[in-house]
C-alpha cells in the first residue's frame, strides 16, 4: 500500500484535466505539467466500450478516449471517430465486456 501510494504521488500529473489532439502523425495529450506524444504505430491494441476506445501503448499504459467527447459538436464528433478508426484499422479492435 505504501508502495501505491508513492506511485499516486510520484504520477499525480498523470490524473486531471488532459487535452487529446488527433492528427495523422499520432496521438497528443497535453496537461499543465507535461506533453505525451504517440505515434500510431506505437499503440499495440485497440479496443472498446460502449462509451470509450480504449488505446494500449502496453498492457499498463493506455490511452482512454470518449467516443463522443463532451467539446465536439456531433460533425465534429463523426470525423474525429472516423479519423481515429482509420488510422487504427491495422490493429484489430475488439469490443470490451461491460461487467
């Protein structure tokens, strides 16, 4: 538990507020304190829920992404899936159990 706790503390960054770009390059996610940039190559599964895609990096490291983000309008919404469902193709997308 201590160990945990360590862990939260040393990658508080990586909980709040994030801002996602998609481009044909890859994946950014910005927050106050540090810019993450992914290559599509880079993301070795993909899968999904009803709500989320889901973006593996590793088996720890994942990306998670509203399908349906709460700053798009719904034009902006369907290219923004679709740009990510082209550039992702290649890596099999499997749908996520609910539990």
């Amino acid at each position: 538990m201590k160990r945990l706790k360590r862990e939260i503390k040393e990658h508080k960054n990586k909980t709040g507020d994030f801002t996602v770009t998609l481009s044909d390059e890859g994946v950014t996610t910005e927050s106050e304190i540090v810019t993450k940039r992914i290559g599509w190559s880079d993301i070795k599964y993909v899968t999904e829920d009803k709500e989320r895609y889901f973006l593996y990096l590793t088996d720890l490291d994942v990306i998670i992404l509203k399908k349906n983000p709460d700053d798009l309008d719904r034009e902006k919404s369907s290219d923004y899936q679709g740009l990510l469902r082209s550039k992702t193709a290649p890596i099999i997308i499997k749908k996520k159990q609910v539990l």
